[in-house]
C-alpha cells in the first residue's frame, strides 16, 4: 500500500474539502430534531448562535497552528504538555477519535439497518464502510484530499433534493420566534456546537497545507461558513415541512419529509437521498480514523502504522458491533461520547489556545537573549 | 498484497447478493383497503388486491380479490389476511385507505400509526371517509371500468382537478394530526346507486384526529378550496343569482374562476376575541347564464348578485366549520405564531367557535363568453 508520508502536502481547496467533508457526517440527518427538542421552534436561531461561537473555534485553531508551524495536533501536545502529559492526552485524543468513529459507525449501520436494508446482517453493512474508509485512509493525505474532493459534488446534489421538502412546507411553523427560554438556548448552541466540532481535525491537516495562513483562513471560514449554511437550510425546510408537533417524533425528519415526495424519475427520493449519504458517512468516518491513525506519527515503521490502524479498526467494529445489538447500547456509546466531547472540542482547544500566547512570549524572550 | 486487494474487490464486485431482495412476484399489493369499526367496537380491514391475468390480445383483464379480516390492530388483522393468501400481503403500494365514518369518528391515528413508522410504506396514500361501510364502498366494482381497482383512485383525482377535493396523503395530513390549531379535511364518500356505484360528497370535516361528523357540502367545496388557497386546473362553482324567476334555472349562473388570489388574517379582536378577514379575489367567465341577454350594462348587477351570492355561500361553510370546531384554516397556528402571548390566554377547544370569521369576496368578471 501506498506510503503515508508526511512531506504530501495538499492544496487550499482540498482543504476546504477534507473541512466540508469530515463536518457532514450523520447530524445531518438528525440535527433538526436534536434542535427542536432542545429549543423548540427556536431551533434555528440557536444554530446561528452556535455557527457564529463555531468560527471563533476555526479561528483559534488557526492561531495555535500559526503558533506551532509545521506540527501536527500530536505533536503540539507534547510540545505545550511535556513529554508524559502530552502522550497522555495525545492519547485522550486517540480514544476520542475513535469513540467518534464508532459512533458515526453505529449511527450509520442503525440508519440503513432502518431504512434500507433490514434483512442485511448490520456487522456486513459496518464491514463496508470500514473497508472502503480504509481504502481511503491508505493512501495518505493527498488520496484522502482527492477522495473528499471528489464526492464534495453530493452535497450540492443532495442540497438540491431536499427542494422537494418545501412542497408541504408552512413557513408559520417558524413562528413565533424567540419563545425558548436562555437555558433552552444554551442547550441548543452546545448541540450545534458539537455537530460543528471537527474542526479539532484540522490541525492534522493545516500544517501539511500549502499557502499562507491568511489565505488558509479565508478557506477555511468559507468552508465553514458553508457548512452552516447547509446546516440552517436542512434545518428551515424540516422545520416548516414538519410543525411544532410531528418533528420531535421523526428521528430523521430530512429523510422522511421526502417519503412522498414524487419525481418523474426516482419514486422513493428519501432512498436515493439515503444512498447518496452513506458517502457522507464513509468520508466523516475516515476522516476520523485518519486522525486515530496520525496518534501513531511517531511510530517510524510503515508497516507497524497500518498495523495500528487495523488494530483500531477492529476495535472500531468490536464496539460499534455491541452498539447495533439494541438503542440502549447505542445511548450509552452517544452519552459516553457526549461526556467527552466537551473535554476535546472545547476546552482542550481553549487551554491550548491560552498556551500558545505563553509560547509566544518565551520565543520572543528566547530571540531576545 | 497489491494483488490480493484487487481480487478481493473484485469478488466483492461481482459476487455480491442482495439480502434484501424482495421479489415482485412472492408479494401480493394490496391497492385500496377498507377500515372499518362494527358495532361491537371490533376492528375490521377489508383490501383489494388485483390480479391481472394474461391475454394473447391487448391488455391483459384484471379480476379483483376482497380480503376481510377482523383483528386488534391494523398489523394483526394484516396478518390475519395472510393466513390466506399464498404469498406475502404487502400494503407497501396502498393507493387509497377508505375509512368507515364509524372507526373516523374515533381517532384515526392509532390505525395509521404502522403507516409513519414503518420505511417501507408510501406514505403518498389517500385516506378518504366513507359514510357508513368502507367495506361496502370498496367491493362495489363498476363493470365499466376497465381497472376496478384504480376505481376510488380515479374519482378522488378528476374531483381534485374540479377544484372539489384537496390532494391529501398520508404525509400532507401528518403535521395537522399533531398540530394544536390546526384542522384538516379528508374527501367524503358515499355509496350509491343501490351499491352500483360510489360517489364523492364533499370533503369531511377533522378536528384533532377525529372525524366531526360535520361536511362541506359538494356544492360548497371549490368556493372552500379557493379560499384555502387550493385551485386544481378547473374551478367551477354554480350559484344562484335572483329568486323567483320563471323557469327555475333562469335563477342561476354558472361560473368560471380563471384566477384568483386569497389571503387569511388573523388578529386579536377585543369582542370576539379574534378576528379573521378572508379576502378572496376571483377573475371569472360567466359560463352559464340561462336568462340569456347578458349585456354589458347587465354586469354591475350582475356582479353584485354574484359577489353577494358568494359571500352568503363562504358564510353558510364558516358557519359549519365553527360548528364542527375544526380549524381548517390554521386560525389557530397563525395567532399562535403571530401573538403568542395572546394565544396563551385562549382556550381553543371552545373559542374557536366564538370567534368572527368574515369573508370578502370580489369578482371581476373578465368575460362573458362567445354568445351574447
């Protein structure tokens, strides 16, 4: 297999695409229901808040990579934490991929277990998506930078079929605005905000970037703003298609407003749609993997790396494979998950993002002696 | 390694299977199916699954089956149906579900609730009410027709292109069914013709997910449907314009709606607590005018009489729409959105029938025909 070295560099707009890519993965199916439990019709809103909150995220993350030119995530930690604490939360970092990775697994072998193929033993539909996750992942940086790129085209695809959700849509359903409570928004900022959470990846892929950091900035804030942008439109058309009531029991609402919807062409559209984003969901997940495998950058052999990766991949299916045997598996991964999320995409990011001022201080000081 | 990996895909390329193949021939469709409640409050499904046989000329004839079974619940009774059927019954392709006006008068949403969960089923499937039996409603298959099952079907379509009857699906009702103040309406049928034939009567009046038991007459359908915004590709309405006149169809005037424009407002009102303006515009051609001589001096006249008409015929739907306490025009949802604070100090369940819901209606006739 093809060597993953890491002098591969990649261009802006392949950045914008891993970005783009590894942000959609399964929220986007569910997103508007987790919304509208949280905060109620003003669902939207707070995903605006939280888009705003997410690119002060994008921002910092491109500040601490400025800090620390040409390091990747792991080697950043060992560099602010020291040697012991930094493997240890490089490790952290490690679990936390992986979690994320078997539950993007579990959400996708649940959906099209639903949806699609229920017949299917679930463990062939995780093989699949593993094996063609690690096809990609193979080929280092630059294939995964093709890849993403290349299926970037399904998001504008799937952008234009969700169209047919506005047939029933009743935009009094938005109405009235501004009725959740401040804590009912907090909820739904922090929902956003972890949807929105990838952005941790991006210092795997930053410094193997070309271009200045200005423009790697305005690349990356674009594809952001892009994101969120896809995000408030699935939003806005479930919410209208679906009222106040029926939307907190409709799990997918973006698949099941499009349940009736009739094109010359394709009868069953939320099929088609459901097909088409299992791409989504390959590109996330390897995205994912990818980041568990950078853990082991250190690791000088070629081969012991793939071996690692095998290794978490088996590990991936293990787990993910006791989550598809019931729901209650399946909350309890999603909770851990949660109760972790927090620790990695918000205040890891921040501590790093305080110590990397302090860093600046002691290369000026060193500059200066 | 190289090697392996490519043979590998290969295989999985070539041969894979599908698991969840379902073979067109092991399932039977059912087309329509019948739900009714008997007296003793026992669940009763009644489907209709067609069968065509093959001919050496032209289409092949299609003869239709009746299935009925009693049962619980909608998935028991289904699975009381395939205890006698040599395949699979599968009402994944169900076109129309015909709701007796008993079992409609209950709520409906127990009976439909496999429908929404269920991936496999086409939630684009009409529910329609029937007075008295769905069953009896389903088993009556004109000769004439050249596809029984496509009977039901076919009537609910052309009244939709009349402007007489809304497309309805599963799905369009869903958000409705759940809605606080918000109302739907399903087609109405009944049978006729001592059980020849079966025929639409108007759309049947919901609230929450209930029947009311209440209808808009079929006279009264496309004036209603205008109002809520529905046009199919015609929209006829007959009226009458004067009283008395010598011979009776002298007192009518058929009319058609070219264009039209409405809107529904709502506000808070401090009498009746609220208030909702209904403008509608219509550009219409004076189809049918049996008195003859429609000069254009005649118009203003009969113009007036028209508009006067008109609004006394919304009045008389308003009137039974708030007797029926269903809301379907959304009054409800729109103050809720619009006034929230106002909205929590109304009690729905009773106000709505207080309330003041008034027409205007303007019609601008474009044209008087080729025959003056």
């Amino acid at each position: 297999m093809a060597k993953s070295n890491t002098k591969q560099k990649i261009t802006l707009s392949q950045l914008a695409y891993i970005f783009i890519q590894s942000q959609i993965g399964v929220d986007i199916l569910n997103l508007s229901t987790v919304l509208h439990r949280e905060a109620g019709a003003d669902g939207w809103i707070a995903l605006l808040i939280g888009g705003v909150i997410s690119i002060f995220f994008v921002l910092m993350i491109l500040h601490i990579s400025k800090c620390y030119p040409g390091e990747g995530l792991f080697e950043i930690l060992q560099s602010t934490f020291g040697k012991v604490l930094g493997a240890l939360v490089g490790f952290g970092y490690y679990v936390y991929f992986l979690v994320v990775a078997i539950y993007l697994l579990t959400s996708y072998g649940e959906l099209i277990n639903q949806w699609l193929l229920p017949e299917t033993p679930v463990l062939v539909l995780y093989a699949l998506l593993v094996i063609s996750a690690l096809y990609t992942i193979s080929g280092g940086l630059t294939l995964i930078a093709k890849v993403f790129t290349f299926f970037a085209i399904i998001l504008f695809i799937i952008s234009a079929l969700f169209l047919f959700g506005f047939v029933d849509a009743k935009f009094i359903y938005l109405l009235p605005m501004g009725q959740a409570s401040f804590s009912e928004y907090v909820e739904g900022v922090r929902v956003t905000i972890y949807s929105l959470s990838s952005y941790v990846l991006l210092l795997l892929f930053i410094p193997y970037t070309e271009g200045s950091i200005k423009q790697k900035t305005r690349t990356l804030v674009g594809a952001h703003l892009l994101v969120i942008s896809f995000y408030l439109y699935t939003v806005i058309v479930s919410f209208a298609h679906f009222g106040t009531d029926q939307i907190d029991h409709v799990s997918q609402p973006v698949l099941y407003m499009l349940r009736t919807a009739d094109s010359v062409i394709i009868t069953r559209i939320d099929i088609f749609v459901l097909a088409m984003w299992t791409v989504f969901a390959m590109t996330a997940f390897a995205a994912y993997l990818y980041a568990a495998e950078r853990a082991f950058a250190k690791v000088p052999k070629q081969k012991k790396k793939m071996l690692n990766v095998y290794s978490a991949s088996v590990i991936v299916l293990g787990v993910a494979y006791w989550g598809g045997l019931n729901e209650e598996n399946i909350r309890s991964i999603i909770d851990f998950q949660d109760k972790i999320t927090e620790a990695f995409t918000i205040y890891i990011p921040l501590l790093l993002f305080v110590l990397s001022f302090m860093r600046r201080k002691d290369k000026q000081k060193g500059t200066a002696q | 390694m190289k090697k392996l990996t490519m043979i590998l895909l290969c295989c999985i390329l070539l041969l894979s299977g599908c698991w969840d193949a379902r073979e067109f021939k092991e399932v039977k469709l059912g087309i329509t199916a019948a739900y009714d409640l008997t007296d003793d409050g026992v669940y009763k499904n009644t489907i209709l699954i067609p069968n065509v046989q093959n001919s050496s000329q032209g289409p092949g004839k299609e003869s239709t089956q009746f299935l009925t079974s009693t049962g619980k619940t909608s998935s028991q009774s289904r699975s009381n149906i395939d205890r006698r059927l040599s395949s699979t019954y599968s009402p994944a392709q169900l076109d129309v579900v015909l709701l007796g006006s008993n079992l409609a008068k209950q709520d409906i949403y127990p009976y439909l609730d496999a429908y929404y969960r269920d991936p496999r089923m086409h939630l684009d499937c009409v529910p329609v009410v029937v007075k008295g039996s769905a069953e009896q409603a389903l088993k009556v298959v004109p000769e004439s027709e050249v596809r029984p099952s496509e009977y039901i079907e076919g009537i609910i379509e052309s009244e939709v292109e009349t402007t007489n009857s809304v497309e309805v699906s599963l799905q369009s009702i869903g958000s409705e069914l759940y809605e606080e103040g918000e109302d739907f309406v399903l087609p109405l049928m009944e049978v006729g013709d001592a059980g020849k034939t079966v025929s639409y009567e108007g759309l049947a009046l919901f609230h929450k997910s209930s029947y009311t038991g209440k209808d808009i007459d079929y006279d009264h359908t496309t004036l209603f449907l205008l109002m809520k915004k529905v046009k199919g590709k015609v929209a006829r309405i007959s009226t009458k314009l004067y009283e008395g006149k010598k011979p009776e169809p002298d007192n009518y005037t058929t009319i058609n709606i070219e264009d039209f424009s409405s809107s529904v407002k709502s506000k808070p009102d401090k009498q009746n607590k609220v208030r909702t303006d209904i403008k509608l515009e219509l550009t219409v051609m004076i189809q049918e005018y049996p008195q003859d001589h429609l000069s254009l001096s005649d118009l203003p006249e009969v113009k007036k009489n028209l508009e006067q008409a008109l609004t006394d015929q919304a009045n008389e739907t308003i009137r039974t729409i708030q007797e029926a306490n269903s809301d379907v025009f959304g009054i409800g949802r729109s103050m809720y959105g619009h006034y929230p604070s106002y909205w929590e100090k109304l009690d729905w369940e009773k106000d709505f029938k207080e309330i003041k819901i008034v027409p205007h209606i303007t019609v601008n006739i474009r044209s008087r025909g080729i025959f003056r």
